[in-house]
C-alpha cells in the first residue's frame, strides 16, 4: 500500500512539474500557477499519508483485538484446561499400550501371552516369532520425538489347525485391554491343517526415555 501511493505521488509530482515548466515558459502568471501546484502537491500528500495511516490504524486495532482475545483465553483458564485434557488422553493411550522396560522383555511377554492362550488349550504351537518396527521412523507427525519409545511390535504365529482355539484367541485378541490387531491369518488345509497369523500390537519401552 505505501509503495502504491509513493509511486501515485511521485508520479503526479512530475506531471505537474512538466505542466509547470509548460506554463512558466508560455505566461506571466507564474505565481497563481505555482501557487495552485503547491496547493495540489499538499493535498495529495496529505491524502497518500492519512491513507497510509488509515491502514496503519486498522492493522495495529486488529492486533490489539488479537491480543485482548488471547489474554481473555489465558485468563479463563482455557489453555490450562486443554494442557490437562491432553495428559489425561496421553495417559489412557499409554495404559492400552503392551509396556515393557526393554525390547527383550516386550517381545518374551508378547510370545508368553500367546502361548498361554493357545499351549494352555492343548495346541502345540509350531513357531512364534516377533518383530518391531519403530513407529517414528514411519510416522507422518510433525512432532515423532512423541513416538520415540514406541514400538508396533507382531507376532508370526503358526500352529495346528484347532477351529475352536482359533476363535477364542481371536476373541482375546479382540477384547484385550491393550491395542491388538491381526494383521494376516492364512488357513492351510490338508493332511496336516495349519494356521498362519500376524497378531500386532504397540509397545512403550519405559526405559528407553531413561
């Protein structure tokens, strides 16, 4: 806006010289012309600077109401209320979260819980094997230091076809208080029916921010 108005008066500055010089050299009535320049020259200055101050004004009152809107939102306690509602969520997400104090420790009591669920009924497990995957090396968060301890950790599970085993750890997989999904679950029939799944959940390693 001031480069616009500079630009204008300068410009109209100009022509009005040309005009000036134009009339200086062609009559005698010097002083009326110059007179009506300088009268013009004021007006349109005062005119560029009132603009100039006008936006100016408006500017600075749309900061000053940013600002009383902010105070007013410090001072009823909204921040405060938002910081609290945030560590409350933060720590019933922790709480479903499978939490170990190392990665050793996380994958024997991921492979323990199966085993249970499946050996207490009778099934011999062919293999159970765990893996981890960082979550901050794949996460789009504009902050991942967040999910720094945190882990997706899955269970490749083959076993013995047993249709009724099968269910009831589906059904624990499902209900579990803590954050667990199946990935993958391939049933192979023939002689010897076997069953192939991925169970995954998400591990806090508490000693890793330590």
């Amino acid at each position: 806006m001031s480069i616009h108005a500079s630009k204008s008066l300068t410009g109209a500055i100009e022509s009005a010289s040309n005009w000036l010089g134009s009339q200086l050299s062609q009559s005698n009535r010097a002083p009326l012309v110059l007179g009506a320049l300088i009268a013009l020259i004021v007006v349109m200055g005062l005119s560029a600077v009132a603009g100039l101050s006008n936006g100016a004004i408006k500017g600075l009152r749309a900061s000053q109401q940013e600002l009383s809107r902010l105070k007013q939102e410090l001072a009823s306690g909204y921040w405060s209320e938002r910081k609290q509602a945030s560590a409350t969520l933060r720590f019933q997400l922790r709480e479903r979260l499978w939490t170990a104090e190392t990665a050793g420790l996380a994958e024997a009591s991921l492979e323990r819980w199966l085993r249970e669920r499946l050996e207490g009924k009778g099934v011999r497990v062919d293999s159970i094997r765990v893996q981890r995957t960082p979550i901050s090396a794949a996460s789009d968060s504009s902050d991942p230091s967040a999910l720094e301890n945190v882990q997706r950790m899955t269970a490749k599970v083959i076993m013995p076809l047993e249709l009724e085993v099968l269910f009831e750890l589906l059904d624990a997989v499902s209900t579990s208080d803590k954050i667990m999904v199946v990935d993958r679950l391939i049933i192979r029939t023939g002689r010897n029916s076997l069953v192939e799944m991925d169970v995954s959940t998400f591990v806090y390693l508490s000693a890793a921010q330590d």
